[in-house]
C-alpha cells in the first residue's frame, strides 16, 4: 500500500519514526511529509533513511512534478501523527501553505490524524471545533492518550502509541468483513447503579466505552444489535440502524433486559460493570445526617447475571462471552485470576484486562487476553476499544463457525 506519513512539529515528533518503522516492517511503501516545523524536532536524514524515499516540505520543492497532486492521487491512506493544534486548524479550514497541509486537500483515500499537544490546547473549544468540523467529513481524529505530557503536567493530549496509530490506520483500509451477518447479538455496556435513597446510589466507574464499541463493531460486521446500556453517557449511545438500545439502572433492570433480548441471541456479551451488592432497602427519602452518625448500609448479593447465563443457556448454542477487569495481586497476576474466573463462571469466552488507575476505564487504549471457558488463551486484542471488539467478535465468530460446522 502507499501511505503518505505527514509529521507536525510536535515534540513527539520522535514517536512517528516509529510509526514509519511499523509501517515499513509491514510492508507498506510511505512517504513523509513532515512540516519545517517538524524537521526542527527530527531531521530530513532520519525520515529519508527509515523511509528509502525523498523527502519534501515545500511544495515547490519538485514543482516539476507537482508533488502535491502525485502524493495525493497515488496514496491509498494518509496518516499525521502527531498532528499539532495548527495541523488540525489548518486542515478544517482548508489551508494550503506546504506541502503536508496542501496534499491534505487532494487526497480521496482515508485520513487519519493522531493529535498530540498540552491538554489546554486539546480542550480549547477552536481545537474541539476544528475536530468536530474534520470528523463530520470523514477524517478519522483519533483522541489523544492520557498521562504524561511534555513539561510536568499530565492530562489529555499525548501522541497514542505508534501501534496503536498504525493499527487504528490500517482498519481504515481493511476489507470489510459481514461474518456476522444474520446473527442477533445482545451487548450489555456501561456500568449499573444501586440506589441508597432517591439521590445516592452504589456506583463504579464504568463508562460504557467498551460495550458501545462491541455494538458498533457487531454492527459493522453484520450483526443486529441490542445494547442493554447501563447508565451510558447519552452522547455515548450509538445511532445505528442495525442497533436497539435499551437503557437501564439498576443491575435487576439489567439482567431482565439481557435475559429478554438475549432469548433470541446467537451471542450475549456481557461487557457491563455489574454491581456485585445492592443496598438491601431503598429509602423514599433522602437520607439525612443525624448526630449519631451515619447508619451502616446493609448489603445483599446480586444474581451473577453471566454464570447465570452460562448456565441455562437461553438459547441452543448460544455464545455466552464475559469480560473481567483484573488488577492482579498477591494471590496471582491478572491471568491467573482470569483463568480461574473463565472457569468460575463457565461462559464460552472471557475477555481478560488489566485495570487501575489509568488502564482500562475511560478513554484508554485497552488491551485483552481472551480465554476459553478452560482457561485457554484463544485470541488477544490490544490497541482502541474499537481494535479490542474487533478481537472478540474474531474470537466469537471463529466459535460461530466451528459450531456451524459440526452441525453439518
Ligand atoms: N457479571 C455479571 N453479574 C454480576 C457480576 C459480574 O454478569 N453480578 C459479569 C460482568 O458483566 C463480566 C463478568 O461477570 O462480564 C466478570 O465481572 P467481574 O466483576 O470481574 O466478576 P465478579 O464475579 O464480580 O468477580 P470479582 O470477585 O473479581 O469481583
């Protein structure tokens, strides 16, 4: 494939050597096209040796050949990594002053756009504006990593990893796949709530991020759709044809949902947080401070939706995937504990993650070991949660198959 690299003046202009090498040892023919501003971060010598092609900034650089229109034309997927509020701004304007912002406006193919800067200028409502501008017309904008940013300060705005970029880029160039096509699935996604009184409730901090991106990724691969989505931020929620959402709060909510639309369901993935505990009595009042202190809350256990699912098989051959977040501890390390909860629960697949504090919720890249119902490794996704979907729907697709195939 021909891929045009666009680099912008960041400091982590150095990771999109990276991102060349992955691409190169991939197989892939690329060009890059770095701005001046970025040769000041990583010289012309760098991206001409690790690329074995020339290297241009300006277009009248090779006006003969007018560089601009041959980049374009010939490229099968442009990505900018990083791209710089100015590359962003630029590019939603339509701007053409080099030779990067210029090929921009004569590309056809896929755009990728994987921005990195300080948190402030990522959050800047020009910036925000500019990203929503390029989304709404197809530019893929990938949202910047979490963590640590150049200086002392940490927050949103660090340039994703090199693999996540490249494997998030080449998606967009890969051959549609339909092996779910005809099949009902039912996504459970977010996380649920248990009330103390009519404001409080048990909570956890389940965004919803994962389970959306299972729905859409089912979707996408053919799948109709229903998402029991668990206290999921509206602008969350997906609007998809092949896609019923049913909303719900509480985890009893939840599993007569699951249960009712997964009566029909080839496959039942339960990516949902699902409070373990609920208060044992809900008070119509709010509850009140008294001198004598707060009144202990009594808890009781809530049905384990999954074993239960595993269990009674709500339909024939139905699919019966989990999720577990895993920290790890003196006992035993996120796979151990991974292997004796697939056999705990007796699901067909679990999809294994390490969490903490800056892994796994919210708006991180993810990565997952998925486990058969032994305990066996059987796929791994890592990456977007986009790219972790895609993983499990392999994992259960390649289920769907082999059981479609001792049935004949
Ligand atoms: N799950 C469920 N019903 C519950 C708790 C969890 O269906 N009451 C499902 C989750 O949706 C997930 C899987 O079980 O797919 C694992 O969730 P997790 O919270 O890791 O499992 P627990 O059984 O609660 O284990 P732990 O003791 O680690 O909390």
């Amino acid at each position: 494939m021909r891929i045009v690299l666009g680099v912008t003046g960041g400091i982590a202009a150095y990771k999109a050597a990276l991102v060349l090498r992955l691409l190169r040892e991939a197989g892939h023919r690329v060009r890059v096209v770095p701005t001046e501003a970025a040769l000041r971060m990583v010289g012309r010598p760098t991206w001409e040796a690790l690329s074995g092609e020339p290297v241009r900034t300006d277009v009248f650089d090779d006006a003969e050949h007018v560089d601009h229109v041959a980049l374009g034309r010939g490229a099968d997927l442009v990505i900018v990594a990083p791209a710089t509020a100015n590359l962003l701004a630029k590019a939603a304007a339509g701007l053409a002053d080099d030779l990067l912002s210029t090929t921009l406006l004569t590309v056809t193919c896929p755009v990728l756009l994987a921005p990195a800067m300080h948190t402030e200028m990522w959050l800047h409502a020009a910036t925000q504006a500019n990203v929503a501008t390029l989304r709404g017309r197809g530019v893929h904008v990938l949202d910047p990593d979490s963590g640590r940013l150049t200086g002392a300060d940490t927050g949103p705005g660090r340039l994703p990893e090199p693999a996540a970029i490249v494997a998030a880029a080449l998606a967009l160039v890969s051959p549609a796949i339909d092996d779910l096509a005809g099949r009902s699935v039912v996504v459970s996604a977010g996380g649920t709530r248990e009330p103390i009184d009519p404001v409080r409730f048990l909570g956890n901090r389940s965004s919803g991020r994962q389970g959306v991106a299972l729905a859409v990724a089912a979707a996408r691969r053919g799948a109709t759709v229903t998402l029991v989505a668990a206290n999921v931020d509206d602008a969350l929620v997906p609007d998809h044809p092949a896609i019923a959402v049913r909303r719900v709060e509480t985890t009893l909510e939840l599993r007569d949902a699951v249960r009712d639309a997964g009566s029909g369901a080839d496959v039942v993935v339960m990516a949902a947080a699902v409070a373990d505990f609920r208060p044992a009595t809900t008070t119509t009042h709010k509850i009140k401070k008294t001198s004598a202190g707060p009144a202990p809350i009594e808890l009781e256990t809530n049905p384990d939706i999954l074993a239960e699912l595993a269990a009674e098989r709500l339909r024939e051959g139905q699919v019966v995937v989990g999720f577990a977040a895993e920290t790890g501890d003196a006992t035993g390390d996120v796979l151990a504990h991974g292997r004796e909860k697939a056999r705990r629960k007796g699901a067909d697949l679990l999809a294994v993650n390490e969490v903490g504090a800056d892994r796994g919720f919210g708006d991180v890249p993810n990565e997952v070991t998925i486990l058969d119902g032994e305990g066996s490794v059987v796929g791994r996704g890592s990456g977007t949660k986009a790219q972790v979907a895609d993983a499990v729907w392999d994992a259960v697709a390649a289920r769907l198959r082999a059981a479609t195939t001792i049935e004949r």
